[in-house]
C-alpha cells in the first residue's frame, strides 16, 4: 500500500526489508543501503502519519550525524 501511494514520489523511496524478522536494525541498514542522500528522514511503514512540521524541525536541526526522538526528556517517543 506505501508502495503504491509513494511510489510516484521522486523525493520518497520506500524500501522494503526482506530480513524484518533480523530486527530494527536491519531495516535500517536496508533503508541506508537504499540510498545516496547526503540526509534522509527513516520511518517505519507502520507511522505514515507523522506531521509535516515534525520533518521541518527535523530538516532544521540537520548537520548532526543522527536524531533520535524523546519525550519528556527521556529518549523514546510516546509511542
């Protein structure tokens, strides 16, 4: 379903990851393999939701190797 909702979008590639059951980690690996971006936004298929104004703070803050979300000052997200 992502596949056919973005795949007509040249700035979004969805990836999918053969190795899931391998963990977060390998879904990231595959999603970093997919592609040449100087900097690039990761998210789960299963969060296609998160607001336009998240990803413009997100693409503010970047130059930092990595951004991980928090909440409440604890690493993590409400989730």
């Amino acid at each position: 379903e992502l596949q056919a909702r973005y795949g007509s979008r040249p700035d979004i590639v969805v990836v999918h990851n053969p190795d899931y059951r391998q963990g977060l980690g390998s879904s990231i690996h595959c999603a970093l393999a997919a592609s040449d971006a100087d900097y690039l936004f990761i998210s789960h298929g299963d969060l296609p939701c998160i607001p336009r104004e998240v990803y413009q703070q997100l693409w503010q803050a970047r130059g930092c190797e990595a951004l991980f979300p928090t909440w409440q000052g604890e690493a993590g997200h409400p989730v």
